[in-house]
C-alpha cells in the first residue's frame, strides 16, 4: 500500500495513509455499509470514497438535501429556523441511520456494521465577510448489532475560496470516518489524524464530542483540551454543567465580562472580584445584563508544569469553577488583546476585563510586546480601540497599605501612555471590595494543602472545599484517608 511521509509537531515521522488509501480500506471492508448526507458545501466527502473504486459495497445511499424546503420536509424544521447547527446535525445522523435500520434486515447481513456520515456546512459567502463555519459528524457500530457511537465536531473555515473549503471539508470527513473505524480505541490520536494531509491555516476545530460505548471512557473536556493543546484551536470552552460548548452559542452577541486567572483553586478573592466587576458591568451603558456573559478565562501557559500541559490539574480547576455555576473558557492567549479579538468574533458589544494589579502592571510591559511590529501600540489599540473597559481589583502590601489605579506603578516610559488610558476611563478600581479577603492567594492555599495545614478551608467559596476534598483534588487527601 503506497503511503505519504508526514512530519508531525511531536516530531514523530509517521507513515500517512493516503486519502484513497483510506478510503479504499475503508471501501474493501466488506462488513461497513452506510449512508452520506451532506449540505452546503458540494458531496465532497463521499466523493473521494467513489474515486477510490470499490464503493459499492459500502455507501448504501448518498443525497444533498440543498433546498431548504426539501431540508426541512426530509430533516424537519429546526426551533431556530436554521441549518448549520449542532442539532440539525445529529437529526440528519438519526434519521439516515433510522432509515439503514428500517430497509437492511439483520437477517440477510448479519455481519453488517452500519454508519451514517453527516455534515451541514455553510462555505465563505460572497462578500467574503463570513469565511464559513459547520458541523460534521458520524454514527456508526464497529460491532454487528452494538449500541451506536458518534463523534460530532464543529469546524470554522480559514481558507478565502468556497472551492478550497468544499475540498477540505472533504479531506476531514475523509479522515473523520476512517479515525471512527480504526482509530477508535485511540481517540488522541484520532483527534491528530484528523488533520492528515490538511494545515492547520485552513480550518479549525473548536469542538468535538465522543460518545457511545467504544467512547465510554472518554472526557470530552480533556478531549477538548487536546483542540487546544495540538493548536487545533485557540480556544475551548466549557458550561456549567461541564460539558463542551461552542463558543459562538454563548458568546454571539452578548456583552462579556472576563476573569482571567489561574483559579488553582478558585479563593474568595477571584469570586469576589467576579461579584463586584458585574455589578459595575451590569451597571454601565449599553449593558444588558439579560444579554450578558460572564467568561472564566484560563490561559494555557497556566496549565503547563515543567514544559508539559498538566491535564489532572486544568480537569481540576475547569470543574470547581463549573461547580460554581461558571462558564470557563480554555485559551493559548498570552496577552489580553488576543483574548479581547477573539472575543470580537463573536460580539461587537461592550465588553469588560476584571483583574488584579499584577495583571494591569504586566499589560503595561513592553516585554509582551516584542513580536509585534508596532510593538505595544500595536497591542494597545487592538485592546482598547475596542468598547472595552477594565475593571481593576485592588492589592494589599506587605506594610498593608492598599495599591489601586491611582498609585500603582509602571515603568516610566509607560507612565504616561497609562494615564492616557486611565483618565479616559478604560480602567476604573473595584471599591466596593471586601478588605478582609485580600491577603488570600490560591498559592497559600495550594501550600496549606500541601503541608497538610487546616484553615485553607475559609479561604474559599461555599462548597469548594468539600469537593476539593472528595475529589482529592491539588494532592488534597480524601476525608476518608484522613479520618483513617
């Protein structure tokens, strides 16, 4: 079998399997048999599989349900009245496998492992305003007659051409269906493959779910860490509930205030900060607080211990801040303006960052900076040229004197760049603190832990201890093994 050599990130040379390669072994099996149903950007997957030869005895049905009045009649109409959204993805999935169920008896093929291969897409329009986005997934078994598996993921096009983007499109589903036969029990790895003979300039990948027996064992979110990790994305983002979420659901349109910290654990100080920042966000013009957001904000050089990303740890603090009722989003932003763009992708409304003295201090560094031609200016106007105000928590010194907006301090060439910005209000104190609060640090807390000290317990939200302690969560022991 002719196969591509491919350098990967992890420096690893491995042996690709060329796309008809794998359609073709995928073709060859005479037990898989399934159905493609694509919209919005051409039969491109299914494509290369009736390229590869020998496809007859594996694609049962392929079909294009373009318009949306024969869409809607086929799939049904959606709450929202769209198309290119999670949940008329996974009707399409159903309903094609429902029809494999109804039409190929066991009977007659009781080898059979069926699958359905879905995507509904929207390529780059016209203007080239919108470069496009969509959702694809796969049903299928890998044995006769097992529970269902899926694997769904929602990809953002990169590429300038609605023909470069239909061809992807193709290159991924092609990848997506040979990973779910012969990938699966490695689901990282078959995270990785989906990016084989693809770049990562021409899509990205910003959520993914597994489920399904083969997958029982697998977390979604450390799956989604994974997006990140691999540069698969810049971003991922999780619900209260813990679940992966896409970011433009929660994000589109909404006025956002985000925290960014490394909440390892959350204290009393980062909710106190989150309290009082919204009741001042809330407070502000062209502020709707039915329309707002509030976004914990881990970056992923906090996530990283001794060069290598810490995956306990991020699942650690990603579900203390969810057990408060957060939403935290995952990112690989250094600097705040990068966090501010990305957010501006999504909503054009006025936004808000809460943050501490070190943090507005390491803005004003110069050092952050050096990779951009215009240096902090350049930084500085994507920051702030934005309907963006910063919401500055106060910190309290070793003498116990209190330093906010009006007396931190800069380096002198920054001084009055800073002043600039503080007097025409883009950042404004938090005053309605709570003074007893502020020499709590998660590293106190973290040491406490450690040395296995009492009294970290007050130092943080209602509930966090108790789950820090039935979890065993930062090496914290278990009360079990405590009381023993």
């Amino acid at each position: 079998m002719m196969t591509e050599i491919k350098y990967r990130a992890d420096k690893e040379f491995e042996n690709i399997p060329s796309l008809r390669d794998k359609c073709l072994r995928i073709n060859l099996n005479a037990d898989i048999y399934g159905t493609f149903a694509e919209i919005g950007a051409g039969q491109e997957t299914v494509r290369q599989f009736f390229r590869a030869g020998g496809a007859s005895g594996t694609i049962a049905k392929t079909m294009s349900a373009y318009d949306k009045d024969f869409s809607d009649a086929i799939y049904g109409i959606e709450d929202d009245k769209r198309y290119v959204t999670e949940a008329r993805l996974r009707k399409m999935l159903n309903h094609e496998m429902g029809l494999i169920e109804q039409r190929i008896t066991r009977d007659k093929h009781p080898d059979k492992i069926f699958f359905s291969y879905a995507n509904t897409v929207a390529t780059i329009d016209f203007a080239k305003k919108y470069k496009g986005h969509g959702w694809v997934g796969i049903k299928y078994q890998v044995k006769p007659g097992q529970d269902y598996n899926e694997i769904v993921l929602h990809i953002r096009f990169k590429e300038n051409d609605a023909r470069l983007q239909q061809e992807t499109l193709g290159v991924l589903g092609t990848n997506l269906i040979y990973g779910a036969f012969y990938k699966y029990n490695e689901p990282k790895k078959l995270l990785r493959y989906l990016y084989d003979h693809l770049d990562k300039d021409q899509l990205e990948i910003d959520t993914i779910n597994f489920s399904g027996p083969v997958f029982r064992d697998v977390d979604n979110r450390l799956m989604s860490l994974q997006l990140v990790k691999n540069g698969m994305t810049d971003a991922v983002m999780f619900a209260p509930d813990g679940n992966n979420v896409l970011p433009a659901r929660v994000l589109y349109k909404r006025n956002i205030l985000a925290l960014r910290g490394s909440f390892r654990p959350v204290t009393k100080v980062n909710m106190d900060m989150f309290e009082k920042s919204y009741e001042m966000f809330i407070k502000e013009n062209k502020v709707d607080k039915e329309k707002t957001q509030v976004i914990f904000e881990i970056t992923l050089s906090n996530l990283r211990a001794e060069g290598e990303i810490d995956e306990q740890d991020f699942m650690d603090r990603a579900r203390l801040l969810c057990s408060l009722g957060q939403t935290v989003l995952i990112s690989n932003f250094k600097e705040y303006y990068r966090l501010v763009e990305y957010f501006s992708q999504y909503s054009k409304n006025r936004m808000g960052l809460a943050m501490g003295v070190n943090n507005l201090v390491d803005i004003f560094d110069e050092k952050y900076y050096r990779h951009l031609s215009g240096g902090i200016l350049e930084a500085f106007g994507k920051l702030f040229y934005k309907d963006l105000r910063v919401y500055l928590y106060p910190m309290v010194n070793e003498d116990g004197s209190i330093t906010s907006s009006e007396n931190l301090k800069v380096h002198p060439r920054m001084k009055e760049l800073y002043k600039f910005f503080k007097y025409n209000g883009k950042v404004v104190d938090i005053n309605d603190y709570d003074p007893s609060i502020l020499s709590i640090f998660s590293r106190k807390v973290l040491a406490k832990i450690a040395a296995g000290e009492s009294g970290w317990e007050e130092m943080l939200p209602e509930g966090v201890a108790k789950l820090i302690k039935e979890k065993s969560l930062f090496g914290c022991e278990s009360e079990e093994v405590m009381h023993k």
